[in-house]
C-alpha cells in the first residue's frame, strides 16, 4: 500500500459514500443510517441525503415508500431512518429515564388503545385520553399525548407505521427479549461501532470517541459495552497518524485505491450528509469551518438559514441557499475563496447540478 496522505483521506472519505445510485432500500442498507430532519430548505435532509445515492430519486419518496419498506424510524447517534434489522443491535431498549408508575399507567392504557385500533394519529389518542400538555425539552409546552407517544416510541412499545402529512402515525410492536449475556450485549455493541465506522470513515479518533458518546442516545443499556467495543476496535481497525492526528478506517478498506478519483460532478449536500455530516473531520479535510446555522440569529449568521455545502471534485468550496419561491427554485452561492472558480468546467456542472435540484423537488425549470 503506498504512503496514505490527506489527499487519499479526502478522497476516499467522498467517494466510499457518494457510491453508484442505487434503490432506495439498497441505499439505506449500504449507509446504514439517514440521518433526518423536518426543516424543509428546500427539502428535508433525508431527502436531499437520498437524492444523490437513489436512482431517480424525488422529495418526498421515502416517506411515500416507507410502509411498504423493511425499515424504520428510531435512533441512532441521532435520529433517523434505518434498515429493520439494525433494531435488533438497541431493542428492547432502556431509557436512561424511568417512567414514574402514573406515566406507566397512561403508557399501558394507550398501548392498550393503538392495539385495539392498530393505527392511531396522535390526535386520535389526544381526543380519547385528554392528556393536556407538558413542558418540554427547550422550556416551551408540548402536548402530553404526542410526549408520551415519542416515548414509548422510543422504548420499543411503538413503531412509526407511516406519515400523514408528516405527522408520525403509530402501530404497536414488540421486539424479542433481551439477551442479559455479557457476551451478547458485547457483540451487539461491537455491532454498533461497527456500523458508525462503516458510515462515518475515515474517522479522526476525537470523532469514533464522540460518536461512541452518541451511541447512549440509540442504546443507552450498552454504554459500558460501547465503550470497550470501542477500545478494541481501535487496535482492529486500520490507523494512520497524519500531522498529530490519528485516523480510523475498516481494516478491508484502501484509502489510497485509485477507485477513489473524484468525478466532474458538483453537488449540494445536505447539512447532515455523511461527506460533511462530522464537523471535526470537516475542518481537517476542507481546511475551513462549515456550520449549521438554522438556528443562529439571522444577523450573525454567516452561510445562511439553511446552507448546503458545495462540494466540486475531492474540494467542499463553498454554500448554496436554496427556496422555492412560487413554484421556482431560487438560489444564492457563497465561496471559501470569496469567488466562484473561473473554471468553465465548474460553472457547466453547477448548472447541471441546478437542474437535477429541479427535477428533484418538481420545480419549474424556468426558474432562475
């Protein structure tokens, strides 16, 4: 294997994940994980994820899709969409945080009630029980049904059957005992890190620490497995030390494969996509700091409300703003060097790109 460098690490680090488009099914197995997102801007992440690794892929296919798919919604490091058979690795899964005994009556009361109806929208649970409202995560209020739904959700007492208007819609489920064996909990965590390597590779080793960390959002009852998965995966996994920091990779895996020479092609990436989705690997590759910055005030934002990052070649060279507008899609670009490259090879894929944006969210092609 020749000398592995930061070109060979950029390289690779694109092209191991914007493979060949693909089915849909098939895309989601070989990430392993879709990271989503409801802000639409100009579409959701998932979708704007998809586009680029789907064969004619459209907003919104994968909600459409969904129920007749062997996949759910649940948690990962984040959450998202993920094949069905990656649940086993966290299911039945403990939260951190015990329902008091009144929360498990109401629990049992409205599994009871989505058993007897099969599928229920929230607000069918709202009228029946009369829940009233909690306060939230962020300090807001919140009604107390759709609260407890995405709890037992989350503990395995649910599963997301569909979307009606992009409101979860619920069937009961149950998942197979768990395993109290200390060697099964190893494997499954062992699993697990697996899994995030896999999608997230090449992985500074600040980032497989980080997402370990995550890993207690998804499996909360491995931390402990987690953690040890992790040490030993470092002394399996493939490793380079370049300027101070040392990089992960699967042992099966080349970096330095000529396989990984960048196309023609321009792309906007979503801001969670695996390519730009790991903000520490992000700078150390692009020599430059991306940030999401929907929730940042206006006046201070730098990229915009809702930047996707623009990648040409192996480089990530700047941000595009993208809405609809009437039925037109409307864009403004922003670049690392403060222009747009003079290339005309560049400003040719970028329309080509503009125009793949287009079909994908239905967009009048007249639209400038």
């Amino acid at each position: 294997m020749p000398t592995i460098t930061l070109d060979h690490l950029r390289r690779y680090a694109i092209a191991r994940t914007l493979f060949k488009p693909t089915t849909l099914l098939r895309a989601i197995r070989r990430l392993g994980f879709v990271q989503a997102d409801p802000m639409r801007a100009p579409a959701r992440a998932q979708d704007l994820t998809l586009r680029h690794r789907v064969k004619g892929y459209r907003a919104g296919d994968l909600e459409r899709r969904y129920p007749r798919l062997p996949i759910d919604e649940d948690c990962l490091v984040n959450y998202g969409f993920l094949p069905r058979e990656h649940l086993a690795l966290m299911h039945p899964r403990t939260a951190e945080r015990r329902w008091d005994r009144a929360t498990q009556r109401r629990a049992a009361e409205v599994l009871a009630f989505v058993r007897e109806r099969r599928r229920v929208h929230p607000r069918e649970v709202d009228a029946h029980f009369a829940h009233g409202r909690v306060t939230n995560y962020w300090g807001g209020s919140s009604n107390a049904s759709t609260h407890l739904l995405d709890g037992m959700h989350y503990r395995g007492l649910l599963r997301v059957a569909r979307r009606d208007a992009g409101t979860r819609v619920y069937e009961a489920v149950e998942h197979p005992p768990v395993d109290a064996d200390p060697k099964e909990q190893a494997r499954r965590a062992a699993a697990l890190i697996e899994l995030i390597v896999r999608k997230y590779a090449p992985l500074p080793a600040r980032s497989l620490t980080y997402l370990t960390y995550l890993l207690k959002y998804g499996a909360p009852h491995l931390q402990s497995h987690t953690r040890a998965a992790m040490r030993l995966a470092r002394e399996h996994l493939a490793s380079i030390e370049l300027d101070g920091v040392t990089w992960y990779w699967p042992a099966d895996e080349n970096p330095a494969s000529r396989r990984h020479a960048p196309d023609d092609a321009v792309r906007l990436l979503a801001p969670f996509d695996p390519v730009v989705w790991d903000r520490i690997r992000f700078e150390l590759l692009w020599d430059w700091a991306y940030r999401f910055e929907a929730y940042t005030p206006a006046p201070k934002r730098r990229f915009g409300y809702y930047a996707l990052p623009l990648l040409w070649h192996d480089r990530v060279i700047g941000w595009g703003n993208l809405s609809m507008v009437g039925g037109q899609l409307k864009q403004q670009f922003g670049y690392v060097d403060g222009r747009a490259p003079r290339d005309p090879a560049f400003k040719t894929a970028l329309a080509d790109e503009i125009a793949r944006m287009r079909s994908f969210l239905g967009a009048d092609s007249t639209g400038r």
